[in-house]
C-alpha cells in the first residue's frame, strides 16, 4: 500500500481534457529525463518516478519505463554507429548475450506482483545511486586491471560472457544504471575507446530494451497511454540536451542528479519499510 498509494496523485488520468496534470507531468518528467540521460545519465530517476506518481503500478511503470527509454538507445547506438565498426565483430556474439538474458530479465520482472515489486523497488534505486555514484571510480578500477587479464583467455571469455548475461538480467528487470553496469564490462572486455565503448553500450542497451520491450507488451505490461507521453518527452528532451550539451556543465548536472536520485531512494525506503 504505502508506497503506491503514497506516490499517486489525486487527480486521474485526464483524457477528456487536450492536457492534463498528469500528461503535463510525464511529459515535463520525459524532457528532464531524456536531457539528464545525454548529459549525465540518470533519466530513470525522473521518469519512473513520474509513472508511479501518475498511478501506474509499479510493474507496468518499470516496463513503461523501458519503452520510454527505447528510441533514446536506439538513436544514441545509431549516431555512434562509424566509431562501432572496429568492433564490428562483437555486435553478434554480445547481442545474442543481451536478447537471451534480457528477456530473462524481463520475464522474471513479469512474475513478481506489485506489492512484492514495491518491497524491491527501493533497493534498486539505492543500487543504480551507488553505481551513478561511483561509476568513474568503477570503470576506472576495472581498467585499471583488465590491462593483463588476458593470460587466460578461455576462463576470461567465460566470465565476461556470464558478466554480461548477468547485466543484461538486471537490464531486463530494472532499466536504471544498466549504462553504467555496461561501461564497466565493456572496460572489463577491452573497449579503450569511449566512444566505442558508448555505442556498444547504447547497442547492448537497445537490444535488453527491445526484447523487454516485446515481451511486456505480449503480456499486456505497458501503459501505452502514459509511457508514449514519458517517451515522446524523454525523445524531445535528450535531442534538444544533444544540441546544448556543450553549455551546461555535466559535473553541475550529475551532482543534482545525484541529491534528487539519492533523496528519492530514501523517500521510497521511509514510504515502504517505515509508512
């Protein structure tokens, strides 16, 4: 009860009215969101939120979330589409990993009822805080040991295939920090380039979406309604942050982010475990 009920705004969907609080919420939620995700990440802090606030359960939020999310992983993978081609030879083996067990994800997403997903719903947001958090620190970390990894080769490629089918379980299952779990493990598996390692993130990320995506909407699992406005803001928003990124510092940025994701997170613990 607490947590849903708590996060629903008093008014319902208004659909008689051309826009109403709701769709101006999702909407200006969906700009927020698509424009932090270009210039910092972190967009599903605001969007799922929004979708909860809305009324949508919290099941059919974290799904309408992922479709919301999608055309963003898709443009992004596809701009950076010429600096991928050097790894041309990984969109295959990598891809296939991110369908699997993204559907996997998305499957076990689907199995769980609202009030058990309300329950894990804080710990999520607290995961994907510290990974925003200290994601440079992680990367850093990882790339700082993969350099001589390479000895065992066979045992090597199995972990990181079992990485990767790991990440792309918690991708299908709860989109937020999914890039972040991505640039590690493309670190891990020797992608020095930054912006190859960003397109085959965006890649890796398009495919979870896509399969999650599919298979929430096989089950009847999408607000359509509310998850097309969060989409069309969020793609609105991440094209205009595109064309203004280089005049908003990101490190201003991800530091508010970072306060509102943190804040949220203990709101949500206060409103399920203490409410």
């Amino acid at each position: 009860m607490g947590l849903i009920t708590q996060l629903r705004l008093p008014l319902a969907p208004d659909r008689g009215s051309p826009l109403g609080v709701n769709e101006l919420l999702l909407l200006v939620a969906g700009l927020l969101g698509g424009a932090v995700n270009t210039l910092a990440g972190g967009g599903s802090f605001i969007v799922f939120p929004a979708l909860l606030a809305v009324g949508v359960p919290p099941v059919l939020a974290n799904a309408s979330n992922t479709y919301a999310a999608l055309p963003g992983y898709v443009s992004g993978a596809y701009g950076l589409r010429a600096q991928m081609m050097a790894q041309k030879h990984l969109f295959l083996p990598y891809g296939l990993v991110a369908v699997i067990f993204g559907y996997i994800g998305a499957e076990l997403l689907l199995r769980v009822s609202d009030a058990q997903f309300s329950l894990v719903v804080p710990w999520l947001m607290l995961f994907a805080v510290v990974l925003f958090a200290f994601g440079g620190q992680l990367n850093a970390f990882v790339a700082a040991r993969a350099g001589g990894s390479r000895g065992a080769k066979a045992a090597g490629a199995i972990l990181l295939y079992l990485l990767l089918a790991g990440v792309s379980i918690y991708g299908g299952f709860f989109n937020a920090g999914l890039g972040v779990l991505l640039l590690a493990f493309l670190t891990l598996a020797g992608i020095a380039n930054i912006h190859a390692a960003n397109g085959l993130k965006l890649y890796i990320s398009a495919l979870i979406a896509l399969v999650a995506v599919i298979r929430f909407a096989i089950a009847g699992s999408i607000d359509w309604y509310h998850g097309s406005i969060a989409l069309i803001g969020v793609t609105t928003g991440a094209y205009v942050a595109a064309r203004l990124a280089t005049r908003i510092p990101t490190k201003i940025i991800r530091a508010l982010v970072l306060v509102y994701g943190a804040g949220l997170t203990l709101y949500f613990f206060w409103q399920t475990y203490a409410a």
